[in-house]
C-alpha cells in the first residue's frame, strides 16, 4: 500500500516573501513631516504688546533710623537677657531620682505625716517605684523644686527658657491619683 504523503509548502520562500513585504513598509517617508515643519517656521509670530510705562514714585526719606531694630531680640534696656532676675537652673548641683521623669509621668499616690506640718508626699515613678518627697526636693525634667505638699497636690515651681536667652519660674503641680 502506498501512503499519501501530505504536501508541504516550503517554509523558506514564505519566510522570504513575508520579511520583504515588512522591509518595503518601513521605508523612511518623512517628505510631508519636513514640509509640514518648513511651513510652521515660515509663518510670522503674533506681535508681543510692549511693556507699560514705569510708575514713577516719590522717594521716601527714613527717619527712624534712630529707633529700637525690629529685628533685634525683644527685651527692655534695663534686662537685655530677659531673665527676671532668676537665675538659671544649677549645673553643679547632683540630680536626683525623680529628674529623669516629665511630670505627667510621675503620679501621687498619698502623703506620710501630720496634715499640719507639711507631710512627705509619696509620688510612684514609671517603673512603680514610690519615692518620698519634701519641700525643697527636686523631681520633672525643668529643675522643679517642691514648695509644698499638701494630701491631695504638691506644689513645685520649674525653671523653663522664656526665649530670650534667660529664664523664667512656672508654676505646676501633680494631683493625687484617684484610682
């Protein structure tokens, strides 16, 4: 028996037919590009309107040039620095505990001693630890030192900067923990 075998088209005429066909398609046409070019360089631009006059304005004569600058730190001529005659905090002195601490991170939990006669205030720190503290001690991060403990506050004054170079006291407290 004799089998037919299926014709096959040569592959390497099609091949040859299809790349000329691609090549001829891609042959550089930039004719009507370059016209197209050549006719937009060639029209005339619109006018640009010229520039207004100048205003012509009256010099001004400065007269305060023997005034305060306004540029100048502000202060009065009396105390330059701005310190309110408070001195700033004391380097020499030796930390204690409860300075590494802001305030709000510091809680009273109660008071030791006679009401009457000034008591040792009880304040807990972020680890837990409860320290007993007098007027005089130091505790917050602005050098503030205890004026009073009274059973539900303690009373401290901070230095803080004013801005100005120098320093000023601020008042705060820390209240009793109601937990």
């Amino acid at each position: 028996m004799n089998q037919v075998k299926p014709s096959r088209m040569p592959v390497r005429p099609v091949l040859l037919l299809a790349t000329s066909l691609l090549v001829a398609g891609c042959v550089p046409g930039t004719r009507d590009l370059e016209q197209k070019i050549a006719d937009i360089k060639a029209e005339r631009g619109i006018p640009i309107e010229p520039l207004p006059p100048m205003k012509e304005y009256p010099p001004f004569a400065y007269t305060a040039h023997d005034l305060r600058d306004p540029f100048a730190q502000f202060g009065d001529d009396d105390n330059p620095s701005g310190t309110d005659g408070v001195s700033g905090p004391d380097d020499s002195r030796v930390k204690e505990p409860l300075e590494g601490f802001p305030l709000d991170a510091l809680d009273m939990v109660g008071t030791i001693g006679d009401p009457m006669n000034s008591p040792t205030a009880l304040i807990t720190d972020p680890s837990g630890a409860v320290h007993r503290l007098k007027p005089g001690n130091y505790l917050g991060q602005n050098d503030g030192q205890i004026t009073a403990v009274y059973e539900d506050r303690v009373e401290l004054v901070e230095l803080v900067s004013n801005g100005n170079g120098g320093w000023m006291e601020r008042p705060a407290s820390i209240a009793l923990d109601d937990e």
